[in-house]
C-alpha cells in the first residue's frame, strides 16, 4: 500500500498509534461483574400470560444501552453507552442498587473481547 501524506501539519490532534482504543464520539464500553448471577425473565403461566421480570431486564432498564450482551451464566454484561453523562462509579452504584455487589469496569481494549 501507498503510504498517505497530508498538504498540511497536523499539530493538535492525537497520535494514533497501535494498540490504543479510540472514541471517535461520547461512547464508552463497560464491564459489570455481579457477584450474584442476574436471573432472566420467566413467563411461568405459560404463552400469553404476564412475565416475571428478572434483574437482568431491570440492569438493562437502568443501562439504557446503545448494545449489550450478558454471558450464559449471568455474571458479566459487557455495554455500550453514552460516557458523556455516566461514569464506571456512578453505574457502579446504580446497578449495586438492583443487582446487589457489582463491579463496573471501563473497556479498554475491544480486540478479542469475551465476556465468558
């Protein structure tokens, strides 16, 4: 491949180098490790009765996230959301609320990222 010049220095901007996230606008990735498993909801009346909400949809209700995904055993949820307004402490005490002992992490890297 060609390599790319600029017609003009570029002074204020940020390197880029390898192996760095970037956020290219007010979006941040999450982790939350709940040391009790969240439970899913249930319909146990069967079809076309009312569904028991589980913590999980309670989590997400109060994530209001952009993506999420939640591993099989319901320990760890892995979101994307708006960072401008919410911060790991903040979402910490929040889903500790719902959910009982949690810890949120920032997402620093999204290469290979599993939530097993």
């Amino acid at each position: 491949m060609a390599e790319v010049t600029l017609d003009f220095a570029k002074v204020n901007s940020d390197l880029y180098t390898l192996g760095t996230l970037y956020k290219t606008a007010q979006i941040t990735a999450y982790r939350a490790v709940f040391d009790t498993a969240l439970t899913a909801d249930s319909r146990p009346g069967g079809d076309n009765t009312a569904i028991t909400i589980g913590t999980l949809r309670q989590v997400a209700n109060e994530l209001n996230a952009m993506m999420f995904q939640v591993n099989d055993l319901g320990t760890i949820v892995v979101f994307v959301t708006d960072g401008h307004h919410v911060d790991a402490a903040s979402l910490d005490l929040r889903l500790t609320a719902i959910a009982g002992a949690v810890t949120v992490t920032e997402e620093t890297i999204l290469g290979g990222l599993t939530i097993a």
